[in-house]
C-alpha cells in the first residue's frame, strides 16, 4: 500500500468533492488524481494557444495595420 498523508480542507471543498464524483463509491483519492490530470491538460493546452497567439501577432499586425484599410476609415 502507498504511503498515506492527511490534509485539512474546508466543509465546503468537502462537499463539492462529493457533488463532483463520477461515480458514489469513489474515493477522494481517486477523484483528486482525475482532477489533477484534466488540470494538467488544460494548462498543457493553454500553453499551446498561447504559443500560436505568439506566433500568429506579427502576421495579424501585418494584416490590421495597413495603409489600405486607413483609407477606407475615411472614406
């Protein structure tokens, strides 16, 4: 058996906890390792974008920022 700690959460976290469970017999444990690991895929995706972001603003700059579409502005 792995090593086991105690933690200290709110009430409130504590129910929340249960109102998430994708099953009712599923243990705190096994509920914050999926929560851990959906979190790490939202961060890993975040990174993502925001490298697309990065790497997409010079091309949009070139596209937003011309002389043509000032023209039309005072037309």
């Amino acid at each position: 058996m792995t090593e086991a700690t105690t933690i200290q959460v709110d009430k409130s976290i504590v129910n929340s906890l249960k109102e998430v469970r994708e099953y009712p017999r599923q243990t705190y444990n096994e509920l914050l390792k999926r929560m851990v690991q959906v979190f790490k895929g939202v961060k890993k995706r975040n990174q993502y974008d925001e490298f697309l972001h990065k790497i997409q603003k010079t091309k949009m700059k070139e596209l937003w920022d011309n002389k043509e579409d000032e023209a039309w502005e005072n037309a």
